[in-house]
C-alpha cells in the first residue's frame, strides 16, 4: 500500500452559478467521461436513447421547480464544461434513473452491482480517539471520475465527495460537525415519474444543515421517487441513518457503544411494508458486508483508526467482501469496485480517503 491516489480539490466561490463554471471548467475532461459513461450504463440497464431525452428533462424541470439555487449551479456546470444542461440533468438525476431502471427492466445480472456501499460510525466511545465519526465504503462503476469539493453556505464550510458534474456532494462534513455517508436501497414501489426532491438535493442539502434534526428533515423528503439510505452523523448528536421509500421512511438512531452500520438492504423491511424484488435474484453482498463489518468492528473496543481501516480493506467473500474489485469475467459496463473509501471524524473535521480499493493505497486527509 504504497501508491497515494489523490482527487482534485476544488475550492469553489461565489454565487451558485460561478460555483458551476469553476466545477465545469476544472473538471472538464471528466464531466465528459461521466456523460459518456453513464448514458452508456443507462443504455445497458434497458433505457433508449428517446427514454434518457424524455427523463433528462423531466429531471431538470423537477430541480428547477425545487430549489433555483442547486439548478444555477447545474447552469454553471454545463456552461462551464461545454456540456449539454440536459446531460447535466442527466448525471444530476442519474440515482433516481439508474435505480428505477433496473427496477423497470430487471436489470443487471452481475452479482452484487446494486449493491454499493458500507456505511459505519457511532460517538459516545466507539472510538478510541473520541468524538463522532462515519465513514463507508462506496462501491460503484468503474470509469466514474470523482473530486472533492470545498464551499461556504452562509457560516459553515462544507468538504465532501462528487462525482464530476453532480453539484454539491454525497459523502462528506462541515463545519458544524455534520456528516453524511450514503447507501443505495431498492424497493419494487420505486418510480422514477413520483414528484420529489431528487436524490442529489437532498444530499447537498444535508451537508448544509447546521444541527442533526435539519439534517434529518432534508433526508425525509415527503415520498421520494427512488429508495435510499442516509447515514448521517453529528458531533453534537451522535449517529442516525434514515432509510427512506416511496412507502414510507424510518430514522434508526444509533444504540448504546455498539456502532452502526447500514449496508443495501432494509434493515427491518417488514416494518416498512418494503418488497425489495431485486433481492430475490440470490445477490447476498449486501447481507454478508453488513454481518462482516458488524463482526470486524465488534472484535475492538473503542476502536481505532488502524484497526478500523483495516477492516475497510477486508477481502473475505472474495467478489462480494468489504474491500471489493472488479470482477474481469464481467462485461465492463457490469463492473464494479470500491470506487472511494471514506473516514470522516465530525468533531475535528477531517476528512480520509482512498480513491480506488483501500488495499491498494494509503488514507489521505483533508481538513476543513
């Protein structure tokens, strides 16, 4: 684990729209790779050309309608980038069209691909450096281009992962010690033609929140179109994770010095009357990723961080495991990997990673 595989950090600054120009035009070439990488997956997961046209726009009146400020820094991006605003629309929106296709469509076939991410973290003692932490695995395509991004809404500085062209970010912190970590869900009852705020939003909304229970609230948006999980924490409050459906949403709030962990699955679907039809295939990672990392975090207590990250670069299950990589037997368009490893500690604001499978690098830190 020589090899230090860093993103490119953006400091952005300025209006919402200068916000975008800066991402559009530092992160160019791989805002042109996203495009042609996630059409790509859309074709294959079922969708045709005229289907990613209709669902682009649709999208792009929906974050129009929602929130002015998130659809000026979707202007800036594509005038930034030279790309079309409705393929921007199209990495924006691309959760609710990716997850609501393979719904629709039944697709795809390689084991575990919607299957994409371990999320952990507790406060009160889990740690043994103290205070609130969170981190996952994130496990997604390969190909996709990603970066950091650093801004200022109002007082609070906000850090955290994108991948290139989605404004805002899905996994990171800020300066009010709140922290976001995400899972993709999947429920039969997803329909991407629901009206709500889109998965995206909701993220860049959450790491703007100043208290836990803003957070929370962004999270829970009145019926969402597409299954989610947020896991979420705050120096102040502790750690919550928020599964959220078209059927119904549930806030599961972390218990006694035992830390949390979500992985792609309802945790007590029942409750929520979820059927989750994509699991009846036989794809079992997501069960075997969350009992693997619940066993490997138990076996220390409080936890450090080398004992942490290494169960982050836990291999048992093979293909299915913690630490997971292509499989070469996939179709390429089929195949996934542990695209970024994340640690973040809410209460000194930091911020580790790996770009690629952990095993094969060291953490790098960024603080706010």
């Amino acid at each position: 684990m020589t090899r230090v595989t860093e993103l490119p950090l953006l400091h952005l600054h300025g209006s919402p729209y200068r916000q975008g120009v800066q991402h559009g035009e530092q992160l160019r070439e791989a805002i042109a790779g996203n495009v042609a990488v996630y059409r790509s997956r859309m074709l294959t997961a079922g969708l045709s050309e005229a289907d990613l046209a209709e669902r682009s726009r649709r999208y792009l009146g929906l974050f129009t309608r929602e929130d002015a400020l998130y659809r000026a820094i979707m202007d800036g991006i594509a005038d930034g980038s030279g790309q079309n605003l409705l393929d921007i629309a199209l990495l924006n929106a691309r959760y609710e069209l990716l997850y609501s296709a393979w719904s629709e469509f039944g697709r795809p076939t390689a084991e575990g691909l919607r299957s994409e991410c371990t999320s952990f973290g507790g406060a009160d003692g889990v740690f043994a450096a103290g205070g609130t932490q969170i981190g996952q695995n994130w496990d997604w395509f390969t190909g996709v281009e990603g970066a950091l991004l650093q801004w200022k809404h109002g007082d609070t500085t906000v850090i955290g992962f994108t991948e290139a062209g989605v404004a805002g970010a899905k996994i990171g912190l800020n300066s009010a010690g709140i922290g976001l970590c995400i899972n993709g869900l999947g429920a039969s009852v997803d329909d991407w033609r629901i009206d709500s705020v889109p998965f995206h939003l909701r993220t860049w909304r959450i790491l703007q929140s100043g208290t836990l229970p803003e957070a929370i609230g962004h999270a829970l948006a009145p019926r969402p179109s597409c299954s989610a999980n947020f896991f979420m924490g705050s120096a102040a409050a502790g750690v919550a994770t928020v599964e959220t459906s078209p059927g119904g949403s549930r806030v599961i709030y972390q218990d006694g010095t035992a830390p949390l962990v979500h992985a792609n699955h309802f945790r007590d679907p029942d409750l929520l009357g979820v059927h989750q039809s994509w699991l009846e295939t036989g794809r079992v990672s997501t069960y075997h990723r969350c009992e693997r990392m619940e066993t490997l975090l138990a076996e220390q207590s409080p936890l450090t961080a080398e004992h942490l990250h290494a169960a982050m670069r836990d291999h048992v299950g093979g293909p299915i495991g913690l630490c997971r990589h292509p499989v070469e037997t996939d179709p390429v368009e089929l195949q996934t990997h542990t695209a970024l490893a994340a640690h973040l500690d809410l209460d000194a604001g930091r911020f580790s990673y790996t770009w690629g499978p952990p095993c094969e690098s060291e953490f790098t830190t960024v603080s706010l």
